[in-house]
C-alpha cells in the first residue's frame, strides 16, 4: 500500500497507487487493499436528521407536482451487493488472447423491481436503469437499501430541494443523504423544462465515492416534451475498476462494468437508423471516446470522431448510420484502451 502523492505517471497510468478518498480517518488508494465499508461506515456519526427521521411516515419532504399534463415516472430501486465478472468470456477479441487474471468481484448495484418492490425486473446491471421522463413530469424513487453500509440516490440536472439532493452533508445531512441499512427513503425530482437531457445518477452518502467505484451509478434520461426518441440509443459509463473496490490483483479499465472487446457492450445499429450514444465517466480519469468509421457535431459546432469526457460530464455523440461494418469503439487514452476499455459496434447494412 502507498501513501505518495498522485505523481504524473501514477495519473496517466489510469491511477495506480493514487489517492481516491479518506473515510472515517482511513486512506484509501487506488492499488491499495480493499477496505472493510462496512467496518468504516461504523465510524461515521449517524447525522442528527437522520436519527430524529420518521422512516414509516413517508414523504419525509413535501413532494413536487408534475406540470399541467405532466405525470409522476415511479420507479422502485434496491441498492444491493451481487457477484459480478468483469471479464466473463475471459478473452479480449481486440488483441485475440486469453485473459486469466481473476475478475470477479462483490460489487453493487442499482436494481430495478416492480411496483411496491414486488420482484426484480432483470438481472443486476452497471450501470443501473436508466430512468425516464418528459419536461412537466416528476421522477419518484422509491429507494430501499438492502446494503450493508449507508447510500443515496443523487441525480445530476433534474430540480430538486435540499431534501431530495440525495447528498451526505456531515451534520446538516438529510435523511436522504444517508440512508441506513434496511431503510427506503422516496426521492422526488422536478423534470421542469430546461432539465431536459441525458444525466448521471450515484451514489453520494458518506462513504462516497467508494461505492461509485463498486457500481453505484446510472443514467437519467430527460426528453423535451413530444420529442421524437432517435431510433437507436446506447449508454456508455468509462470508469475503473480498481484492486481498492474490488479486492482483486490488478485494476480493470471498464465500460459499463466489463473490461476488453467481446466483454463490454456490443452496440448494434442499422443503416439508415438515427444513433444516440450517451457517454459518461465516473472515476479519477478523463477519457475520450473514438468511435472508428464515423463523425459526430461536438457541442461547439466542429466534426469530430474522438471526444474528451471527463468525470460525470455527458458526452452526447448523435449521427445518422451509413456505414455498415464491424467497428470498435474505445478509450484513446492508450493505457485505458489495453486494460478493458473497447468494444464493438456493429452496423448492419
Ligand atoms: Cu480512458
């Protein structure tokens, strides 16, 4: 374990050895061991507000409406912790060889159920749903934390009060910035015009950003009202799973919780369809997205085909498809590239 500063190969080199947070008086680094959450959150005051909360009378804060023709998108998420592999074919078809490094791995995960938390839709998944809306509605999660350690829902561009900021705060803390064990605490989220857009969701408790590191992330998806939907929309998350969060030998560079071509997701398209693909990071590291044979308009006018996204920035590359194919698409940043982070697109004719 090292305790040295973040020095310039160190960052480059997708973190090793660098410093990620101190929880409860533990330094915790990037190729460190991985530290006991649930031992550390036991070190952390449980703020004054959360105590005196009454949990069984829910909503602990006023609730937003939804605009005149709007409507309230209920969802029920459960925090949870799942085995997960990284690498599952054990293989990266970008270089055609045989990865036998160990990949698998306690994470967590934001699950989707059925209404009033009735069963699970689908496996566990990183990142989590994507939660939908329109301008003029509200989202409301019903958020139970079936965890060991104390997390939240925290969601990037959509309005919301102090109470629904999903945020631990030290001793201003919200209920709902610290959602024990066993507790379900309902956020309410205010899709107003002007919130439209692709945006991150994660965790952001007290033991943030450790359980970010172990998958607690997702995507909120605003449209304008009465938008069209493009035909083909493909979410992306570039971040690290490092030995810290894992308790693994070696860190893993990961999109969407898999690491090397055949692993990560296999986007698909058609000719002629209209492609929405939403990128987004969660880590220390920036990284750019290249996506081989097309081109996109960047936010400031110019064609490109490799984009910077830093972390928790949204990178939305939209392209009509006309070039059919099987084509990668991958992280620049060479080191991240040749551990994990490349896929396929396949574009059928
Ligand atoms: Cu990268």
């Amino acid at each position: 374990m090292s305790f040295g500063p973040v020095d310039r190969r160190s960052f480059l080199s997708g973190g090793a050895g660098a410093f990620i947070c101190t929880l409860a008086g533990q330094k915790i680094v990037s190729d460190g061991p991985e530290p006991d959450l649930v031992a550390l959150s036991g070190g952390i005051e449980v703020p004054p507000k959360v105590r005196a909360a009454k949990w069984r009378q829910l909503p602990i804060a006023a609730e937003p409406e939804p605009a005149p023709g709007g409507q309230k998108r209920e969802y029920w998420i459960v925090a949870t912790q799942a085995r997960w592999n990284i690498v599952p074919t054990k293989r990266d078809e970008m270089m055609n060889k045989k990865i036998s490094d160990k990949a698998k791995f306690s994470g967590y995960f934001y699950r989707e159920y059925t209404e009033n938390f009735g069963a699970p839709k689908g496996r566990v998944s990183m990142p989590g749903p994507v939660l939908e809306a329109e301008t003029g509605d509200t989202i409301v999660v019903n958020f139970r934390n079936d965890l060991k350690v104390p997390v939240t829902m925290h969601p990037h561009g959509v309005h919301y009060t102090p109470e629904m900021d999903g945020a631990y705060k030290g001793k201003h803390t919200d209920p709902g910035g610290f959602v024990q064990p066993g507790k379900t605490f309902r956020y309410v989220w205010d899709c107003r015009e002007g919130t439209e857009g692709v945006w991150p969701y994660h965790d952001h408790g007290p033991l943030d950003p450790m359980p970010l590191y172990k998958g607690l992330f997702g995507f909120l998806n605003i449209r304008k009202k009465g938008e069209p939907r493009p035909d083909v929309e493909h979410y992306l998350v570039f971040h690290s799973l490092l030995t810290a969060s894992t308790g693994l030998a070696r860190g893993f560079q990961c999109i969407n919780g898999r690491a090397y071509t055949g692993n990560t997701p296999e986007l698909r398209a058609k000719v002629g369809q209209r492609v929405a693909q939403y990128v987004t990071a969660m880590g220390n590291d920036f990284h750019t997205y290249h996506l081989h044979g097309h081109r996109w308009k960047s936010a400031g006018g110019r064609v490109v085909d490799n984009e910077t996204v830093g972390p928790a920035d949204m990178l939305t590359v939209e392209f009509v498809e006309d070039n059919p194919g099987r084509w990668f698409y991958h992280c620049h940043v060479f080191s991240h590239l040749h551990e994990g982070m490349s896929g396929w697109y396949i574009v059928e004719p």
